[in-house]
C-alpha cells in the first residue's frame, strides 16, 4: 500500500480514474477551501474517510508536509507495453528510461510525462525506481494518470517498438546532432538513462540516433528530469506545426 499526502497529489488520485483510493484522512478542525473539496469527492465516491488528529497525521506522514491530508492507495498494477502501444493516440508518443534510480527524479518525469499526453513511460524491470510514496508524490499526482510499465529488456523492447514504426531518440549530453534538429512528427520513444552514467551501451546503441539538449554554463547537463520535460515539449511544439526552433549556441 502506498501513502500519498498533500492537499494536490490527494485531489490528482482522488479525479483519477479507477478505484485504487482505500482511505482517505483529513485533519480534524481545518478548514480549508480544497480540503473540503477533497471530503466532498471522497463523499461523491464513497471512499472512506477519517478525520484525524494533526499529530496522527504527522507521524503517518513521518514528518513530512501533509498540509492535512493524506490517502491510502493500493498497490498499482502495472500496465502491459503492448497495452499502451495498442491505446497511443497517434501518432504515438513514450519515455523509456533506462534506470532512474533517484525516486524524485522519476516522479518529475512522470508529471511531464502526463502533462505532455504522453501514451506511456516503460522502466526496465531492475534497477530502477519505482512507484513508491516518494515518486508518487514527486509526481504531483500525475503518477495516478500516466501509464507505466516495467520490461525485463530495453535493448530488446527498442527493437520491437522500431518494428512497430517508432523513432528511438536516445539523449546524451555528448551527442553532436541536437534534439530539435530531428524530426518528432512521427511515433517517437524517447529514451534517457541514468542520472550518473546515461544510457547503457546496449540501449545506446539500438536507438536509431542520439542527440543533445545544448547547455552554456559551466555544469555540462541538465537534470535528467529536466532533460525530458524539455524533450518532450520540443516534441509538442514541432507536432503543433511550429517550426521555429531554439537559437544555437
């Protein structure tokens, strides 16, 4: 069971489809305009619903900031990749990524991930995060929306989704050839590795190119999370007709 608390990711889970929401506390005595939103969808769903003391709260929370609410989930069960390519909306759009490990990292992920209407983020089936409380709510409650899956093998998984007509665009801040000098109309998967090491050489090697999101200051690349919310909004602007691309450096 994962506990999900904070007054946004609670309302996200609790407009998401489906039923994984067991129990839904709320702080006694607070009042509160969107806490009293959340009692009433809860009430509209009948999950059921607890007022609890703060202190209660705080040490189901472990300290952290609750801001008087907080929920139960059930286990989330993974979705099949080819129950995501069959569902993409055309012209198809997903994240793979080759082992994110930090749990903050793939929450953010994830809310880009569904804020871009992506059709689905795959993980490999190891060394990876996963959906704890800590990502679900990095997430800001995009972790209720964004379909995810797990597979035991991404070299082999990017071959598949080439044979089904996706581009594989893996990112490395080493490559030469730049993210917004590839086209993105098409079925695309982007593909990012880890915050220490980027992408295995397997992995690297079967995507179809490799390109680079260009950095002018000292640090020499982006947090990985930050890497794919800029890779995907570049392939939102070229999929809303936009041709006009960011400056070189």
């Amino acid at each position: 069971m994962t506990l999900l608390y904070g007054i946004h990711p609670v309302l996200e889970a609790l407009r998401a489809p489906g039923g994984r929401i067991e129990r839904v506390c709320i702080e006694r005595g607070l009042q509160n305009p969107r806490l009293q939103e959340i009692v009433d969808l809860a009430r509209k769903r009948k999950i059921p619903l607890s007022f609890e003391e703060r202190s209660w709260l705080d040490r189901k929370a472990a300290g952290r900031r609750h801001q008087g609410a907080l929920c139960h989930l059930g286990e989330v069960a993974a979705a099949d990749v080819d129950g995501i390519l069959e569902a993409a909306a055309s012209p198809g759009l997903l994240l793979v990524l080759d082992g994110i490990e930090d749990p903050q990292n793939l929450g953010a992920i994830l809310r880009s991930a569904e804020v871009a209407a992506a059709d689905g983020v795959i993980l490999p089936r190891w060394r990876s995060a996963g959906l704890s409380p800590a990502t679900v709510k990095a997430s800001a409650g995009a972790a209720a929306h964004v379909k995810v899956a797990r597979a035991p093998n991404l070299a082999r998984l990017l071959e598949s989704l080439k044979e089904r007509g996706y581009w594989t665009i893996g990112l490395d801040s080493a490559a030469d050839k730049k993210l917004w000098q590839v086209d993105l109309t098409g079925p695309t998967a982007l593909v990012l590795g880890s915050e220490g090491s980027g992408m295995r050489r397997l992995v690297k090697e079967r995507c179809d190119l490799v390109v680079s999101v260009p950095v002018r200051g000292r640090i020499g690349s982006y947090n990985v999370s930050v890497a794919a919310g800029i890779a995907l909004y570049e392939c939102l602007r070229q999929r809303a007709g936009s041709r006009a691309g960011p400056p070189e450096p």
